[in-house]
C-alpha cells in the first residue's frame, strides 16, 4: 500500500480586527497582538487558504505565541500543490480604518486637490501605491495607473492616516475605507487663484513625510489649440505629434505649470509644461503606448510640490485647477484614439 503524500502549510496572518498591532517581528512576519493567548475563527475572519489543485482541509485559527499572532493552518491534499493566502476585508468591516493595519511605510503616490470653476467645486483625491513609470519627453507614461496600495498578499491593506488640504475658506479630509482607499472628498468652494493651500497628514508615526508642503494655487487658462477637443466627437491620430496650446488669463508664477492628462482603463498619461511657455506638445511615441479606442481626457494648470529627498517615498501634493476654453466648457471629456 503506497504513502500518500501531503503538502502542509502553515500561514502567519494578522488579526484583521482589534488587538494591538505590532508590525515587523521577523521576516515575511507581521502580528496582531490579541493578549488573549487563544483564538477563535473570528479572529481569523476575511482569510483563506486556497489550493492550486483541489480544497484546503482541516482549516484551523490557532495561536502562535512565539509571534504573538493568531495563525490561519491548513493542508492540501494533493502533492505539490501551491498554497495562497488571501485577505478580504469582512463585510461587517466598514468606514474609517479601524479594519487596516498601521504603521506600513509609504512607497510613493500622488494627492490633488482640484477645483473645477466649470461646476464650482474642489476635490481632494489620495493614491497611495507603488507606480510604475516611464517618461517620454515631457509626459509620465504609467502603465497602472497611479498605482494601487501597495501590500503583501494576506495581510491586511495599510491605513496611510488622514489626509487634510486646507484653503481660504474651507478644509477637505479624506481618510481611508477598509479595502485601502480613499474615497474622495468635496466643497461647494473653489480655491482663489494664487492662494495659498497647506497641506497636513494625520497618521501612524513614522508613515507622514517629516514636513509638509504649502503650494500656491495655479492662475487659470484658456485653451486654444487643439479645437478638436471641444468637439462631441473628438479624435486624435496615435502616429501623430498633438500641439497644446494657451493662454494664461493671469500671468503665472514661474514654478506654475499646465497639465495634460489621458486615461485608458488602468493606464496613465501625463504631461507637463511650463505655464508660462504657452504651448506644448504631446509626442506620438506616448499616444502610441495606448490601444484604438475610447479614452479620457483633461487639461489643467497646477502647482507640485518640490521633491523632498534623493528618492520616491514621499508623495506628491498637487494643486489643480480645471482648465476651460473661451467659451466656457471645461478641457475634459471623452476622445477616440485611431
């Protein structure tokens, strides 16, 4: 009678809800304190263990007190069979925060604080994540996007802390949900031109940069050229250069710049000139990084905030304001690439 070979693997998990979180005990290791020295299947809820060939058995929540956690165990049957942990936040887990881990480092990201004089209101939208991009000329090509929150496979989505932008006349926070994002936030108000907007972030210690910006808000433009993007039906050639023209309705502080924006399902394309210049150019080469078809577009003036360090672990703050042609309608909308 032959052996049966079984493939056993044991997963270290983090509590999902509750108990006092005490992230980097070892490597590959992040636990969730329960102090109770035992655990229940709750304690284990929004885990699984799943097999690349056949179903888990004898799925058990116990304790492991050499890491002070509670452990989601399992085996798989068949031999050589490939184990995956998987985190989904529980239904019963919503709102703020209270269902995500803290103290995870920040890889990089982006938060815009947009004001649209078009419907006269501001945004305030966060992204944290890594990014991955490539520049073509003047323009950030980035394949995914602005990335999503960065985290290791069966540990729960960080909690990044609240995110606050602060204008004449009004404040915007915005905090995270329990699947790691933030929802954006919005006023009735739009920031003056040339006014000042600080920036604050409330979260774990060590995760915000050590300062934070304040940036002057952009002046606003006029877009001229090309035309065709006011149009219902706009199209633009992938093999071709796109000129950008306008003209500032202000004169622009030197540092101040317009952007040009494309979205394409998860991929992003952004361009960026000097306000001031009054013109720029969008080459083929990055058009060409998207497929035929439909896509989204804007065009914008704004401030960034300068780099902080030698490297990409501090977010971006930008200060936006919607650009819009002469006749009113804002630079935004649908296009089709050929």
């Amino acid at each position: 009678m032959g052996m049966r070979n079984f493939t056993f693997v044991t997963l270290t998990l983090v509590v999902a809800c509750g108990g006092n979180l005490d992230v980097g005990n070892g490597p590959g290791t992040d636990s969730g304190v329960t102090g109770t020295g035992s655990c229940t299947a709750s304690d284990c809820a929004g885990y699984a263990i799943t097999c690349s060939s056949g179903e888990p058995t004898n799925l058990q929540c116990v304790a492991d007190e050499t890491i002070m956690s509670c452990t989601l165990v399992g085996q798989c049957a068949a031999a050589n069979a490939t184990q995956t942990c998987t985190f989904t936040p529980p239904p019963a887990c919503t709102g703020n925060g209270p269902c995500v881990s803290s103290g995870v480092e920040i890889e990089s990201g982006e938060i815009d604080l947009t004001s649209d004089p078009t419907t006269s209101t501001t945004t305030l939208d966060v992204n944290f994540g890594d990014e991955e991009t490539q520049t073509i000329g003047d323009c950030q090509y980035q394949p995914y996007g602005l990335g999503e929150p960065g985290y290791v496979n069966g540990q729960p989505l960080p909690n990044e802390g609240t995110v606050t932008a602060t204008a004449a006349g009004f404040t915007l926070s915005a905090s995270p949900l329990c699947d790691g994002t933030y929802p954006t936030a919005s006023t009735g108000q739009l920031v003056d031109l040339g006014a000042i907007v600080s920036f604050d972030w409330v979260g774990t210690a060590g995760s915000p940069p050590p300062t934070f910006p304040s940036i002057p808000g952009p002046h606003a433009i006029s877009v001229t050229e090309p035309g065709t993007l006011n149009a219902s039906a706009t199209t633009l050639m992938r093999a071709s250069d796109v000129a950008l023209s306008w003209t500032p309705l202000e004169t622009p502080l030197s540092l101040e710049q317009v952007g040009f924006e494309l979205v394409q399902g998860s991929q992003r394309l952004e361009c960026r000139f000097t306000a001031s210049a009054n013109t720029g150019t969008v080459p083929a080469d990055a058009l060409l990084e998207f497929t035929a078809g439909t896509a989204q577009f804007r065009m914008f003036s704004l401030h960034a905030s300068l780099p902080s360090g030698t490297d990409d672990t501090t977010p971006t703050f930008i200060v936006m304001r919607q650009a819009v042609f002469s006749d009113g309608p804002a630079v935004k909308g649908t296009l089709t690439l050929q």
